[in-house]
C-alpha cells in the first residue's frame, strides 16, 4: 500500500497522533470512519449503477475473457485464415443459378469521369497547402 512498510505505517501513526494531539483524536477518528463509510457507499452505489444499466452483476463477470495478454495476433489471424466462410449449398440447387441471379441484383457503379488539363495549362497551386 503506497509502498510503506508496517514500521513506517507505525511511525506515521505515531507521528500523526502527536500532531492532532489527544483532545481531537476523537473528532479525527470518527472523521475517518465516516469517509471509510462513505467511500464503501460510493462503491456499492457503482455497482448498482452498473448492475441496473449493463444488466450484469459484477461478480458474474468472466474477466479473464478481457485479459488483453492472452490475445496472441498470431493465433488470431490462424484462425481467421483457417476459418471455414463457405455457405453449404443445398443438394438440388443449381449453383450457376444463383451466382447469375446475385450478380444481376449488385448495383452497377456509376462510370468515371477524369477531366484532363488542356496542353500548356498549369496545374492549380494552393499556397496555404505547403
């Protein structure tokens, strides 16, 4: 915890009490339960925020599945490479058939139109650009 020791806790603690002194102790004290107390309501009131917006609880969630050190990109792209895409295709139906119908209903791209400079003609300079 924040890289402190038990003796360095102990010496803080210590340290702490004579600076407060033991008139405000008590005031301190209960300072410091009400903050511990308010921060574990903080905490319970997080959970059922996400709870009642996600729709899962905490506790049920399998973090490891997010673990990003377990995702190898080698492995991933075996997969995706080894990946079977092919639809099956029924027994009895005709396979030119349905490869001629799906390329009757691709939409056709509109042609190109290149417009050229005329000989001679200088090409358009944007001064701001560089």
């Amino acid at each position: 915890m924040f890289g402190i020791n038990g003796p360095e806790f102990i010496i803080l603690l210590l340290i702490g009490v004579l600076v407060i002194g033991p008139s405000r102790l008590p005031e301190y004290t209960q300072k410091l339960a009400n903050l511990v107390k308010e921060v574990r309501r903080m905490a319970s009131g997080a959970r059922e925020q996400i709870k009642e917006e996600v729709g899962i609880d905490i506790d049920e969630v399998d973090w490891k599945k997010y673990d990003p050190r377990q995702y190898d990109p080698r492995r991933i792209i075996k997969d995706a490479l080894l990946e079977d895409d092919t639809k099956p295709v029924s027994p009895g139906a005709p396979v030119a058939a349905a490869t001629a119908s799906a390329a009757d209903t691709k939409p056709k791209a509109p042609a190109r139109i290149i417009e050229r400079l005329a000989d001679g003609e200088a090409a358009p300079f944007d001064t701001e650009a560089t």
